[in-house]
C-alpha cells in the first residue's frame, strides 16, 4: 500500500508542477501580449479544479495510509488550494 501511495503522489506531483509552469507561461505571455485577458482566463480557469482535486486526493491518501509528516506537509498548500476554490467567483 505504501509503495502505490508514494507512486501516485509521485505521479501526482509530476503532474501539478506541469500545470504550475504551464501557468507561468501563459501568464508570461499574458504579459507580452501575445494573449488577450479573457483568453488567459479561459486557458487557465479549466485548470484550476483538475489541480484542487489532485493535491486533495494525494493529502487525503497520505492521511489514511497515516504518514503524518509528509499529511502535515501537504495540508497548508491543501488548504489554500481548497480555499482559493470556493472563492472563486466562476
């Protein structure tokens, strides 16, 4: 159980970090016009559920297979995910 927990969130976490620079280069071209404001939106605003699942899901299964060190490192990133969530005006 432990080895598919640390795979996944492996996997997980490849793949939040994939969105984080895909994030930071549509805001870069943002930045140099290369995009309009709604457009950016748009590109980056189907994004941000998929992302608030995944790091959700990882910090839930940390907890049930109770590695408490590596839960307690995830949570306040968990937290701002899930609170930037519900405060989204979308």
């Amino acid at each position: 159980m432990e080895a598919v927990v640390f795979v996944f969130s492996l996997l997980d976490c490849c793949a939040l970090i994939f969105l984080s620079v895909y994030f930071i280069i549509t805001l870069s071209d943002l930045e140099c016009d290369y995009i309009n404001a709604r457009s950016c939106c748009s590109k980056l605003n189907k994004w941000v559920i998929p992302e608030l699942i995944g790091h959700t899901i990882v910090t839930v299964l940390l907890l049930m297979s109770l590695h408490w060190f590596i839960f307690l490192l995830n949570l306040p990133v968990a937290t701002w995910n899930i609170y930037r969530g519900s405060n989204c005006p979308c």
